[in-house]
C-alpha cells in the first residue's frame, strides 16, 4: 500500500488576470522504502508538486492521500499536522538556522514535531551520528562545509522517523563528490528505515540510486 | 527546548543592541521628563505635603498655594470652637524682597507661623533651633537660597522689606515651583515686615482633627462658619494646587507630549527592527513552517523576542535615568521616579513592544511556506 499517493492533480495560480495552470492531471504513488527520482527541466510544475506532495499548498483537484488519510483541500489549518507527522524536507539551500549548531537544528525540529527536550537531544545527537557528524554536533551552520550542512538537513528530516522524504534538488549546492555521498547516504538511511524517498532533481547521478524515474513536463507525466 | 527565539534575537548582535538601544532611549527620555515633571510639581506642593493639616481653610477661590489672598486673621478663632477641631493656626505666606550684599534686590516666600515646633515645620531643619525664631528679628532660609542670594551662613544678616534679619537656621529641600527661595520667620515678624498687606490678615487656617472626627462633617462646619473662605482636604489642595501649574503652564501638555513621543519612539524602533528582522528571517519562518510549525509557534517566537527586547531596553533605560539624579540634583532640580510609575513604565514597555511586534505577525500570517524551494 502506498504511503503517498496522488491522483490526477492540478494546479492553477491566478497571476494577474490570467490563470496559469501548472499542473494538469499528475498522479503518483510511493511505496515504503521506494526511491523516487523526479526529473523535468525548469517550469515543468516539479516543484509545485513536490509542494502539494508535502502538503505546503493543496491542489485545484485531485486527491492526495498520505499514509492512507485523505488530505482535504478545503481544511489548509489540517496541513501544518500531516507535515509534523508523515513528511520530511531536504532542501536544495539547506534551509538550517544560522543561529543554533548543528544539534540544535535537529532538536528544534523534533520539539516542533512535540518531542520535549532531553529526549530531543538524544534522538537529534543519534540521528547526527549516523549521517557522520558526532564531531560537529556543536557546530553553527556557518562554519560547516556544504556536504556538512545537507547532512544536518537530512538528520533534521529524518529524525521525527517521517514515513515519507521529499527532497528538492539536495545536490544541486554541492560538488560532483559530496554529491555522491550525500546521496547514498541518503538512501541508504531511507531504504534501512522503510521511508518512502521523492527526490526533485536535474542531477543525473540519482537516477543511479533511485528505483525508478518519473518524468514531468508541461505539468503532466512524461514516462 | 531549543529557544530559537532568543538564539535568533542574540544572532546578530548588533541587531539587539539597535533594537534595545531604541527601546533605553525612549524609557529614559520617559522616565526622566516625567521624573523632573513629578520632581517640580512635589516643589509646588512640598509644604502642604509636610505640614500635618487634615484640613486647610483658605481664601475664597485661591488658585494655588503660592497665589495667596489675605483674609481676616480672627477668623480662626471661629475654626478652632468648630466641634472636631483639635487644633487651628494660622499661616502666612507672602514674598517678600530681599536686599543682597551685592545690592541686587531678589524675592523669598516666607513662610510664618506663631509655633512651628507645633507643626513640625519646616522639616530637615540643618541648623538652629525653630522655636527661636519668635526671640527677636530672625529668619531660617532654605540652603537652596544660596543658588539666588549667594553664599550664606548662620549668623549673616540679610535685609527683608527693609529690615535687617539675623540668619538663625538653615533648611533642606524646602523649594517652591517658582524656585522663589523659602524662608521661616516668626508670625508677627512676618506681620511687622509687611504691615500693609498683613496687619490683622492671615492667608491660611491650618486645620487638625480630633481623633475620630470626621473630615467632611468638620469641613461643613467650618464653611458654614465661614462663608467667604474654602476648605480643603490636604489631598484637595495638593491636587489644586498641582492642576493649577499642569493645566495654566503647558508643563502638563509638554509632559503628556513627552510620554507620546517616548511612546512612539519606542514602538517604531521595535516595529522596524523586528519586522526587519522578520523580512530577513522569513525563509526561516516558512521552514518552520514547512517543518510543521505554525502560525502560533512562529508568534511565539517574535512575542519572545519583543520581551526580550523590552526588559532589556527597560533595564538599559532604567540606569542612566537613576544614575543622572546627581547630576541633576546639582541644577537645584528634583528627579523623583516612583516605584509604582517605574512599575507602570516597565509594564507599557512590555506592552508596546508586543504591540509592535504585531506588525510582523501580520507578516508571518502570510508566509507561503513553498517559499522554502526557492532559491
């Protein structure tokens, strides 16, 4: 069964007087510990379906269903709960507060998912071992390399244990070989925790860790 | 818990001090206009604060308590037989010139009672003994004196109205809102000075109160007794005699205008930096968002950082108002900060700053938490 499925989504923006429609009919589905690569070039609706998988914006029509419950479009103060509960985001800028280490990032984030602290600290300090960061827990984001900061943002995604991983272009900061790295490890922490892994990429070095490739253009499925 | 509110606020360093040197400013400018208003309006009302009279009979409609008119002395004779009066004197106050040893001519209000040791007046008495005023031709003056009489010392002579007074006493902090020196002499001395204006004449009844006797009924009394005269509570007069300087001088206005514009310094300069530091922080915000935080938590954070702000401002502000009393005690002037106006200050500034730290929620309502993808 899947843990993220969506059916047949649209997506229209009112800009001005005109209506642009980004998205037009996607559907797609993801399996526990399934590796998803989602490629299109630039414009093609990626990352406006990457947010309406994520339940950052809810679609015009279409159903989306995550870890089997029905995500209602016309209850948007529902959504900041599915986040908290069933996704987890890597972001192509990291997206880490600047004021709090490495350590605090990962805690903040399982505070605000309701972990209290200091079981907090000892999940975040776990999780940050495993992705190889036990000496640079108490590091600010600024003094931590480019490979170093995306490994705090996957700890911090995966450290509530989300069902579900939504990554937009994670490599697309880092060089040819941190990139490498960060992606296997990537994987490997989604595959050996079952988590379903949608990558949002030009990269095409994830096609090489992912199960499967989708394809969009234009706002719809391409292959 | 990780305080990314405070972590944040202490971040950028200089950010907090703006924001906090902002916020001391406007406290101090607050504390220290309203401290030296507060200061001169005690002056204008020190003695009816430090004379023990429950009630105070005076001429009818007298605007304040420096703007006397003289009323027939024998009246007191009529407050004393009212049932409930313990005891009732009478008490002049008139200015009168002083000549100076440079030959310059200035002004004293002097103060004059038949027993002053009965009154326990003046009070922070330095030097001399009160009840040898009535022993001949003497006077005590306020050390503050010096500032317009020039130096001075026990047993120098100063000429008032014409006549020669030995200096027998000095007091401390008697001042008045004119800044007119205070002086002491003996009732009949006063009378003897200026015979014109004073023989017979008194300008106040001071009134004290049997135990138990009740202020209204007494007041009654007396005002049927005497028709052509008011009477006050002490707390009445005070009240008067403060409105009077507030609403004739422009120093209420000047004091209201001084708040308000503390005020809006304080929340402008809150309003700006925090929203400023919202807009810089809004990608922030939104993965706090996209994290699974809402609206609430991000409140939360800009409350904190508001409070923050304003404790530490308040404190900042705090010192420097306290710290300058010497300094301007020096210029003859008073700077009071009660503890309850202090208390009141610290609350509004709390209050404004979350205040202004609503601006920047009306920001956060609207972040789009997708901005997180871009680049």
């Amino acid at each position: 069964m899947p843990v993220l499925e969506a059916s047949d989504v649209t997506k229209v923006f009112d800009e001005g007087k005109q209506r642009v429609s980004v998205l037009r009919g996607v559907s797609l589905a993801l399996e526990p510990g399934e590796v998803v690569a989602l490629e299109g070039p630039s414009g093609s609706g990626k990352t406006t379906f990457l947010s309406i998988l994520g339940c950052i914006l809810t679609p015009t029509s279409g159903r989306v269903v995550v870890e089997g419950q029905v995500v209602d479009p016309k209850k948007p103060g529902k959504l900041p709960d599915i986040r908290k509960r069933s996704i987890g985001f890597v972001f192509q800028q990291f997206n880490l507060f600047p004021a709090l280490t490495a350590l605090e990032n990962v805690e903040y984030a399982l505070n605000i998912k309701g972990v209290k602290s200091p079981l907090a600290t000892q999940k975040a300090a776990e999780i940050l071992e495993r992705v190889g960061l036990a000496e640079r827990m108490r590091f600010l984001p600024r003094d931590l390399s480019g490979g170093q900061k995306q490994r705090v943002a996957i700890a911090r995604a995966l450290a509530a244990e989300p069902a579900i991983l939504l990554a937009d272009e994670p490599t697309a900061n880092l060089d040819t070989q941190v990139g490498a790295q960060i992606l296997e490890l990537f994987r490997t922490l989604a595959r050996a925790d079952g988590r379903a892994l949608l990558i949002v990429t030009h990269d095409p070095k994830v096609r090489a860790v992912s199960d499967r490739v989708v394809q969009i253009r234009d706002g719809k499925i391409a292959a | 818990m990780v305080d990314l509110a405070y972590k944040t606020l202490l971040h950028d360093k200089l950010r907090f001090f703006i924001t906090v040197a902002g916020v001391a400013f406007a406290v101090s400018l607050i504390l220290v206009q309203v401290g030296l208003f507060i200061g001169i309006l005690d002056n204008a009302t020190i003695t009816i604060e430090h004379l023990p009279a429950d009630l105070w009979v005076t001429s009818k409609n007298t605007p304040n308590l420096d703007f006397v008119h003289q009323f027939p002395e024998t009246s007191v004779e009529r407050v004393r037989a009212t049932p409930g009066v313990k005891r009732a004197d009478n008490l002049i106050l008139s200015f009168m010139n002083v000549a100076l040893p440079t030959g310059a001519q200035e002004t004293t209000v002097v103060y004059a009672l038949s027993n002053f040791r009965r009154w326990g007046f003046p009070w922070n008495v330095t030097s001399g003994d009160v009840d040898d005023l009535k022993r001949g031709p003497y006077v005590f003056f306020d050390d503050s004196a010096a500032k317009r009489f020039g130096p001075f010392e026990v047993g120098d002579y100063r000429e008032l109205m014409g006549q020669r007074l030995k200096i027998i006493g000095k007091t401390h902090d008697a001042k008045s809102f004119t800044t007119t020196p205070l002086a002491f002499m003996d009732y009949d001395r006063a009378q003897s000075l200026q015979p014109d204006l004073l023989r017979g004449k008194t300008s106040y009844i001071l009134v004290e109160l049997e135990p138990g006797a009740r202020a209204d009924e007494v007041r009654k009394a007396i005002e049927k007794e005497l028709p052509y005269n008011d009477v006050y509570t002490k707390a009445e007069w005070a009240s008067r005699s403060r409105d009077y300087w507030i609403k004739n001088t422009g120093i209420g206005f000047n004091a209201f205008m001084t708040v308000f514009l503390g005020c809006l310094v304080g929340i402008v300069v809150v309003a700006q930096t925090l929203y400023t530091s919202t807009m810089e922080h809004i990608k922030e915000f939104g993965t706090v968002k996209a994290i699974g935080g809402s609206n609430a938590d991000i409140y939360k954070i800009l409350a904190k950082q508001a409070g923050v702000s304003a404790v530490v401002g308040f404190v900042l502000g705090v010192i420097p108002s306290f710290a300058i009393r010497p300094l301007v005690e020096k210029g003859d002037l008073k700077l009071i900060i009660p503890t309850d106006f202090a208390v009141t200050v610290f609350l509004g500034t709390v209050v404004l700053c979350l205040v202004a730290s609503m601006v920047s929620f009306r920001k956060v309502a609207s972040i789009d938490p997708s901005l997180v993808f871009r680049a």
